[in-house]
C-alpha cells in the first residue's frame, strides 16, 4: 500500500470513527433522509442556509465506515459555500467515483477515491451525495447531477 493509500485509508477511518458535524442541527432550514435499501445504510442530512450560503450542515444516520466519513467529509466541506459551489462540489464528487478521476478542488474528499474500485461500495460512499442533490433540487440549484448513480 502507498503512503497516499495509506493517508486516505487513515482519513477515512478518522472520519467513520469520529464523524464531524453528526448529530441534529438546531435550526436546519432543510431536511432530507436517504436509504439505502441494498446494505441497510441510512442518513439525514440537515443544512442551515442563509440565503444562498450554507451555514451549517449536520447529519445523523446509521451505515458502514465509508458511508459515514462521506457524510462526514461531505458536511465538512459544504460550510461556507453557497448552494451552486455545492452543486459543483457534489458534480466532481460523483465524477471521481464514477471515474476514479479525482479534482484537486474536492480536498480531502479525494479520501474516498479509491471507492470507485469498489463497486460494491459506490453506493455506500454516494448516499449522502443523493440526498444532497434532493436538498438541492428543492431549494432551486441549477447545477444537480441528473446522471449520479443512484442507490
């Protein structure tokens, strides 16, 4: 194993076993759920928007390490950024494990790149993404992926 598989092994770990931003968001302005019906894994995922910016985003669920550290890294990654940079974030998320091409632009999401080798695992890693571009769609985001993967 390399030294950069072995860190994005390690982030992912870190991120499963203590998962940033989990629990209920006071305030949430949206709130949607996802399952996934093929290996029991399942999230809300709450945001916080001011405007058009994402203040806060949380999430509570059940579901394997890689389903959790994308949910985690995912939440990390979406604050700050207004609902089109999280169109496009999600847009390069879904292509790299669709791919296995990673975008310098994902940071530490380029952790879960090696999922893409995992099929079976694709849909643990892209819940929290599904459920990200069902918020997005009701708040009027223009740039969803209509072509994600689906779990």
């Amino acid at each position: 194993m390399s030294t950069l598989d072995n860190l994005y092994k390690q982030v992912i770990l870190d991120h499963s076993r203590k998962p940033r931003h989990f629990g209920e968001l006071s305030g949430a302005t949206n709130v949607e759920s996802g399952h996934n019906p093929s290996c029991g894994d399942h999230v809300q995922l709450m945001l916080r928007l001011d405007g058009d910016v994402i203040a806060d985003a949380g999430f509570t669920g059940k579901g394997c390490a890689i389903s959790v550290a994308s949910a985690s890294l995912m939440t990390s990654a979406l604050r700050g950024k207004t609902v089109a940079e999280a169109a496009q974030l999600e847009h390069a998320f879904l292509h790299m494990i669709r791919t296995g091409e990673p975008d310098p632009s994902l940071g530490d999401l380029m952790a879960l790149q090696g999922v893409h080798a995992l099929h079976t695992r694709v849909k643990c890693a892209t819940l929290v993404w599904q459920t990200l571009d069902v918020l997005l769609r009701q708040v009027g985001a223009e740039d969803t992926t209509p072509d994600a993967p689906t779990p």
